[in-house]
C-alpha cells in the first residue's frame, strides 16, 4: 500500500509586510478568465491582513488545480 498523500501546502509571500508563509488549499482562490489579465490568485496575508492577488500563468493555474484550490471561472 502507498502512503496516503498529506495536504498540499502552497508557499506564498505578501508584497506589503514581506513575510513568507504556507497556505493550504482552502486559504487560496484561482480565478480563470479569458485572458492572462483576467486569470490570477488571490488569499490574505496571515501576518497583516493584506488581501493580495497575483496573476497565475499556466503552470501556476496547474499546480493550484492539481493542489485542490477552488476555482472560479469569469467571462
């Protein structure tokens, strides 16, 4: 039997305080739009409150999908 996989921790840095953390899947969100522009991640900064959003190319977007993040797509 293989080991039963653990939850996925994400790493993540806030632009204001720049304090460095781990996030688990629940903390994030993707949103997918129709362009590069429109597609990005979101989560708030557990050391300042910050909410923060970041875009999310290709593989980002595969790593948070893979990794169980909600995803919400917009038109």
């Amino acid at each position: 039997m293989s080991p039963t996989p653990g939850p996925v921790a994400f790493k993540a840095a806030c632009p204001d305080c720049h304090a460095r953390f781990e996030l688990d899947a629940g903390a994030l969100r993707l949103v997918i739009g129709g362009s590069r522009r429109t597609t990005f991640y979101s989560f708030t900064c557990p050391q300042c409150g910050t909410a923060v959003r970041k875009p999310a190319g290709e593989r980002i977007v595969e790593l948070l999908t893979g990794g169980g993040v909600s995803t919400l797509r917009s038109v």
